[in-house]
C-alpha cells in the first residue's frame, strides 16, 4: 500500500482553496463515522479567517500554503489528520495596496465581535484602524464579515481551543491592530523620535499585559552590545516605525503558528497510526501583478518546484518506463522549466544564493542586490535586467518583472531582542510562548548563510533559506506518495461567473503542461499491470484450465479470449500496457462474473440459514412445548396440593373455632351454675344459721345487711346469665331454620335431579331401542342376502345371460350400499355411548359441586340448564339423523326387493320351460 496525495494548483484565483475543501469534504464522506472528519472539515474556516485575504485577483486569496495529511485506520476510517502550513505573508498585516484586504479575522472581528467582548478589547470599526484603511476596502460583495466571526468562533470551539484562549486569540488580533495606531514624535533635531502616549499604545500595552514605559522603550530604542558595554540607541522615526511594524508582524505569525499547532493537538492521530495517509496539497498559485515583490518571488518559486514535480511524474516518469519495459514507444517532447529552477537554486550564483549572501552585508541594499543580480545572470536564458531596482524571470507560466524594493528586509525578518524580552515579560500567557518560541528559533543553529550585523538578531536564518527547506522537505514527502494532479483553470481576470476568456484559458493549458498531457494519455498507455497481477485478477475468466501455466502465458490467453486488438495493447517485460478504455471489458465481466457467483453463493446460505432456522424454531417450539407443559403439570400439582391444604386448613380452623365456642358455653354455663348452687347453698345455711343462733342477736343488723347485697348480685348475674343464655338459643333456633332451609332446597335438587336422570335413561333406552332394531333389521336383511347367493349362485351364472351385466353391476351397488349403512349405523352406535358417557359424567360432576363434595368457581344451577339445553339440542340432531339414517335403509331395502322380485320371476319361467 502506497500514501496517496492530492496536488492543487493553478493561477490565483482559479478555485484552489474551494477544491481542497471539496476533495476534503469527499474523503470525510467516503471515510467518516469515527466523528473526527467534522473537525478537519471545521479547520477550513479557521485557516481561511486567519491566513487568507482579498487581492486584486481574488476574494479569498490563500496567502500561505498547507498541506493537510489525512490518516486512516486498517478499515478505512479517518483516525486523525496533519495541518503544515509553509510562508504566511506576514507583511500584508501592515501594509496593503489599493483595494486589497488584510486577513479576513480583523474584518470579522470588527464587525461580529459580541458587546462584552468589544468593551473588553476596546475595539473600533475597521475604519478607526491605520492597518486596515491604508487600502481604502473594508468589505467584501457578498460577504458578511459578522456571520463569518460567528462560523469561526463555532470552530474554534470544535477544534477544542478553549474560551480563555479565544480571548486571548482575540486580544492579540486587536492589539495588533492597536500597534498600527502608535505614533511618534521628533524630539530632536537628528530626527530621534518618542512614542505618543494616547489611545493606541495604552491599548497595546494592556492587551498584551505590559508595562507602558517597557513598550515606549522597545519602541524608540535599541539595545546594541559594543564589547563588554551595553549601549541604548534612540531610533530615529523610519527605525521606530520598522520597529513596531515587525513586532506585529512577528506577534501575527506566531499566533497563527501556535493556532495551527492548537489545530494539530485536537487532530492528533495519536496510538492509532497506521502509516496510511491521503495529503492535500493547497498552495498560493502563480502571481503576477503589476508590482511584483519578495512574496511574489517566493510563491512563483513554488509553483515552479510543483511544474517540475508536475513534469517529472506525468513526463520523464512516464516515458522512461516505457523504454524501462521496452515496448514500442516514440518520445514526447514537452517543456522543462529545469532551467528556471536552477536560476533559483544554483549555488553559489542563484538567485537565492545571491539574496542571501548580499542580506549578510550591513551595508546591502536593494539597488546593490539589482545590479549584482545583473551583473552574474544576465547571461541565463530565463534572466533579464530591468532598469532601476527591477529584473525579470521567465516563468514556466509566462515572465513576471520584480521589484527589489525591500527584499533585503524581508528576507531578513528582522526582530531585535528588545522586543522579544517585552513579550516575554508580559503577564499574558499568550506573549509568553511566543518569545519562547521566538528564542527558540534564534538559537537554533544556523544552516547557510549568517547575518554579519552582531547580536542576536542575526543567529536567524534568511526567509528565502527557510522556505526553500519547507520546499524540499514538501518534495520529498511528496515523492514518497503516489500523486493525483487537480489543475484549476481560471476562466476570467474579472472574478465575474459565466465569462469565458478562450485566450487566458489556452495560456493557462499551454503554461502548465496540460495539453502535452492529453498529447501522452492519447497515444500512451495509461492503464499498466504486472503479468503475475493480471493474471491473478483475470485468470479465472479463462475456460480452460491454466493454473500450470506462467503468468505471461496466462495474460496472453485471457488477451486473446477476448479479442482485444494487438494495437490496444503492448507486452512489456515485466508490465500489461493497456490504452484508454481496454481494461474496461475484462473489469465488467469479471464483475458480472463475481456477481453471479456471490448471487450463488447469497442463495446457497440463504438456503442453508433458512433450513437452519426451521430446524432451531421446530427444535425451540418442541423444547417450549415440554417446558411448557412441564411448567403447567408442576402448576396444576401445585394448584390441587394448595386447594387440599386450604381444605385441611379451613377443616380445622372450623373445628377450633367450633370447639372453642361450645367451650366458651359450657364454661359460661358451669360458671352460672356455679353461682346459683352456690347462692341455694349459701341461702340455705343461712336459713339454719338463723335457726341455731336464734338466741344470739350481737351483730344481727350487719348480717342481714350483707346476705341482701350478696343476694342482689347473684339475682343480677342469674339475670344476665338468662339473657345469653336466651340469646344463645334464638341463634340455635335461626341456625336450625336455615339449616333446614338448604336440606329442603338440597332434597329439591335431588328430586329434580333423580327426575332428569329418568327422562335421560328413558330417552337412552329408546335411543338404544332404536339403534338395536335398526341393527337386526340390516343384520337379518344380510343373512338373507348371502344365503340367496350361495344358493342362487349357479343359477345367477344362468340368469347374466338373459340380464347381462346389469344385474351384476345392481347386486354390487347394493352390495357396497349395504356395507355404507352398516358404517353409518356403527358410527351412530359409537356417538351415542360417546356422547351418554360425557353427559353422564357432567351431570354426575354438577351434583357432587352443589353437594359440597367438590368445590368449583361455577354456577351449578347455571352450567345444569345449560346441560339440559345441549342435550335437547344433541338428541333432536341425532334423531333426525337416525331418521334419515332408517329412510336410506328402507331404500335399499325396496331395491333388494325387487332384485328379489325379478329373481323368482326368472326362477318360475325357468321352471316352466323344465317342466314343458
């Protein structure tokens, strides 16, 4: 498996940056489901916010390349992604030409920045701002800048970057937009300037977290080491405005930097890294303006390295593996910018070279690095002098004039120490890192050439270095990928829809080789396969059997199998070479084929599963059927063992209760009796006590006294004990009638019952009547039958003669007419004792319920008239069916008598004819 990347380019403004976001768009479709895909897509609008910009050619101009490196798992999905991003265009933050922007996040954030947020920053309208009104354009058509802060701070959110970091995102966007409202003022006559304390340089110095005397003195003063002394410059006005110009600069680079790395952190592939990736590739295009500056010459480099790499892969890769295989092949001649390349790259006499080596003189300017430019190329072809400050470069997409005006400052990217020290001694965490980082890079050891001007400053490498190993290390990533080319052709120079420029479109074809491309395709062989590939992938399409054979031997077959014409294809050494839309046919009938076997196979399993299935579900139905009735036998069990348990309960529960209430009796009873034998004794000795102390009258008050009181009380409890007792007896007697009442209405019920019993056991008996006679008439009428035939057989022999095979045909119709209504008859037997029986069985089952000696939840006076109205439904069903039973018989009787009839007719005329 090979990496595959994807190569945008064209001019700028042929839709670079909106097929990038389509192809990403499409690998987040085809790959999603892992969730991460959402958050690639959300960078779009961040890089686009904070690295993109209007030109004069285009709304939404990429003002820096990135290559965006998705990575997939073993099964295809999206498991992370890698943003690099190579020369961000830092000077468009202070400076613009007419009718250009700056990057789109200021606009947006003056425009869409929430209340809170615009107090906290102390934010103006972009007009208030010296950066953003030197272009005179603060808008685009069709854009709302306030919607589009929206979108971005949604994405920021998505990408994990935290509200505190948004602010301070924030506050240093606005305190880069503060630094371009500081001002100075001359306070000498050798033009030494100061920094004006107003609005501006307040702001700066609170949205950054520094003091205001620090950020004056950074501003207007430069620290320089002479020897082992320290000395303070006073910056002249020209110095003090470079100065604060590359400290914005500087601040907005490492901001974007450090967004991208934020960027990177929430898409980190992480533990899950497979070493599968698609890159997409989304770089400024060719540019060509009227002024041409160092941007141009850097980005304009970088379109030449991708044509080359273009050329490499679609050109020289191509025809060298056709002469590599030897098959017939005649060279196509295209254009090789390799020259222009190495006007840029040649050591020591290029043109990076050159910059590089006149940005280490101190006193090198841009007129000095013309003429020297002039003086060592004027003799390559893709070179020529301009007057002044200016040189041309003949571009494989046309020639672009340079202006050398400030190339040697912004190759040195100059930020002195000064102001690396402010940031880091600011108390905000952002400015923080950026000195680190910026520290970092500057003590780094320098590869190539140094600047020579003393301090730190110059341990820093030259732009053009450092972008030119960005380039190489793209290169060389990209050469280890398999590549796909998008070219963007750019249909108009008015960025108006519908309009098509025929000239600016075949320039555009012409310049970047596509046209030499379709020449190849046409007369090339684009589709190319190992023999062992093809003949694995094909082989099988074969009739007949090849698997001895070589893979060359096997390819050729399948070649001829299908009559694909020799000039369609050519055999190399190793390779199949296969012109445009060959493969096509073997590619759809291996399909087909493939699709009929899995069509097969699909039935086949699902054969195979469905009979799997109807096994399982008649095994599971058998099994839940045991399980089932097992459940309900146990149940059932259960069920009768609690009814007879609740019997034996209720049994001697009632029993206890019973026997203590007569206990309850008889001790109130024995109790009463008690009291009256003891109050009869107690009176009667009292009556001889009386007697025998009649002579004694001590006390004799008293006495009389307490046998009254004791007298009261017994005559009460007697009283009281009469009154249960009488009650007691009134529930007797109620009990009693009751009693009596359900031993009347349980004789009824006999009565009705022995009575039901009768009129079933007569209607029985004359059911059974019936069905006895019916028996003995067809039995008897039988007998008679088979004794007429052993008698009368050799004379029906005869008789057939003169009756023919009618008679035979009669006397087996009656024959089998017989034996029907002796299987009608025993049928109508069997019902009977069938139906007696269950009759029997239910009547007898109602009596033991409404006896008590089987307790059921049902009505028996209900389910009894019930049994009644089914029996008199049955039994008139039955007897007419016994009726018409007894009809057929009698009709099959009538005809045996006339078979009789016509038997001894015969039997007398033969008779006669023996006689005579």
């Amino acid at each position: 498996e090979v990496n595959q990347s994807i190569i945008i380019s064209g001019e700028s403004g042929a839709g670079k940056t909106e097929t990038a976001k389509i192809a990403m768009q499409y690998l987040a479709a085809l790959g999603g489901g892992s969730g991460i895909e959402y958050e690639i897509l959300k960078t779009n609008p961040i890089l686009e916010a904070f690295g993109n910009g209007k030109t004069l050619r285009n709304d939404n101009s990429s003002r820096f390349g990135k290559l965006i490196e998705i990575h997939f798992s073993e099964t295809g999905k999206i498991c992370g992604a890698n943003i690099q991003t190579f020369l961000l265009e830092k000077s468009r933050v202070v400076q613009c030409n007419e009718g250009e922007r700056s990057y789109h996040i200021f606009y947006q954030l003056c425009a869409g920045a929430p209340p809170s947020l615009r107090e906290k920053l102390n934010l103006r309208s972009a007009e208030d701002y010296k950066y953003l009104r030197q272009s005179n354009c603060y808008s685009i058509v069709g854009v709302n800048d306030a919607e589009e802060f929206r979108i971005v701070m949604e994405a920021l959110d998505v990408v994990h970057i935290s509200k505190e970091d948004q602010e301070s995102v924030f506050a240093m966007l606005a305190a880069v937009l503060w630094l371009g409202n500081v001002s100075f003022t001359v306070i000498d006559n050798e033009n030494h300037v100061q920094a004006v304390e107003d609005e501006g340089l307040f702001s700066v110095a609170k949205l950054i977290g520094c003091d205001i005397e620090d950020l004056k003195f950074t501003l207007t003063t430069r620290k320089m080491k002479v020897g082992n002394d320290n000395i303070v410059q006073k910056l002249k006005l020209s110095q003090a405005i470079d100065a604060r110009d590359a400290l914005a600069k500087s601040i907005y680079s490492c901001l974007f930097d450090w967004i991208v790395e934020q960027i990177n952190k929430s898409l980190a592939v992480g533990k899950r890294r497979t070493g599968r990736s698609i890159s997409i590739l989304d770089i400024y295009g060719f540019e060509s303006f009227n002024r041409n500056s160092f941007e141009q010459f850097c980005i304009n480099y970088a379109n030449e390295r991708l044509q080359q790499h273009f050329n490499r892969h679609l050109f020289k890769l191509e025809q060298e593996e056709y002469i590599q295989d030897g098959i017939d092949w005649a060279k196509v001649e295209f254009e090789d910018n390799q020259d222009c390349l190495n006007l840029f790259e040649k050591k020591p006499l290029g043109l990076l070279s050159l910059l590089d080596e006149e940005s280490t003189f101190p006193n090198g300017t841009d007129l000095t690095f013309a003429n020297k430019l002039k003086q060592h190329l004027n003799s390559n072809s893709c070179f020529k002098g301009e007057r002044d400050k200016a040189f041309t470069v003949c571009h494989y997409a046309g020639e672009v004039i340079y202006d050398t005006t400030g190339f040697l400052e912004k190759n040195r990217d100059l930020l002195h120490l000064d102001s690396i020290q402010l940031l880091s001694s600011s108390t905000c965490h952002l400015p923080q890192k950026f000195a680190t980082q910026m520290l970092t890079q500057t003590e780094k050891p320098a590869v190539g050439p140094l600047h020579k001007s003393g301090g730190a400053d110059s341990q820093k490498l030259s732009v053009a270095t450092k972008f030119k190993g960005q380039l190489f290390q793209l290169m060389q990533r990209l050469e280890s990928t398999t590549p796909h080319f998008i070219r963007c052709i750019k249909p108009n120079n008015l960025q108006s829809p519908g309009l098509y420029e025929q000239g600016l479109v075949l320039q555009q074809l012409r310049c970047c080789g596509v046209l030499e491309v379709v020449r190849i395709s046409r007369s090339g062989f684009p589709t190319r396969m190992s023999h062992q590939k093809f003949a694995r992938r094909y082989g099988f399409l074969l009739l007949e059997n090849v698997a001895s054979q070589d893979p060359l031997s096997v390819s050729v077959a399948i070649l001829h199998q299908f009559n694909i014409l020799p000039e369609m294809y050519q055999v190399g050494y190793t390779k199949l070479f296969f012109r445009t839309g060959q493969v096509g046919v073997l590619e759809d009938t291996r399909n087909r084929t493939l699709h009929g076997i899995l069509r097969v196979q699909s039935c086949f399993r699902g054969y195979q599963a469905r009979l799997y299935r109807k096994n399982l579900w008649r095994s599971i139905t058998t099994l839940q059927s045991f399980i089932r009735g097992e459940k309900s036998r146990k149940e059932y069990a259960a069920s009768v063992h609690r009814h007879r348990a609740a019997v034996v309960i209720q049994k001697k529960t009632k029993t206890i209760l019973a026997r203590n209430r007569l206990k309850t009796t008889i001790d109130a009873a024995v109790v009463i009796q008690s009291f009256i034998r003891g109050w009869l004794v107690r009176r009667c000795s009292g009556d001889l006590s009386l007697l025998k102390s009649g002579g004694t009258k001590t006390n004799e008050s008293d006495e009389v006294l307490v046998k009254s009181s004791f007298l009261a009380e017994l005559q009460r409890r007697v009283l009281k004990a009469e009154a249960a007792l009488r009650e007691k007896e009134e529930e007797n007697d109620i009990l009693q009638q009751r009693l009596q009442q359900y031993d009347n209405r349980w004789s009824e019920y006999e009565l009705k019952m022995k009575s039901m019993e009768e009129v079933w056991q007569k209607q029985m008996r004359s059911l059974q009547s019936s069905l006895s006679i019916a028996k003995k008439s067809l039995a008897m009428d039988d007998s008679e039958r088979n004794s007429d035939a052993s008698v009368n057989a050799s004379d029906d022999r005869d008789y057939s003669w003169d009756m023919g095979g009618n008679h035979r045909r009669q006397e087996s119709t009656g024959t089998r007419s017989m034996s029907a209504g002796l299987s009608v008859i025993s049928r109508l037997a069997e019902e009977f004792e069938q139906r007696s029986q269950v009759f029997g069985d239910d009547a007898k089952f109602l009596v033991e319920v409404k006896s008590g000696q089987v307790e059921a939840s049902l009505n028996p006076d209900k389910e009894l008239r019930r049994l009644k109205q089914m029996f008199e439904a049955w039994k008139k069903d039955y007897g007419a069916r016994l009726r018409e039973t007894k009809v057929i018989l009698n009709k099959l009787g009538t005809e045996d008598g006339s078979i009789e009839k016509a038997k001894k007719k015969w039997w007398g005329r033969r008779n006669s004819t023996r006689m005579s």
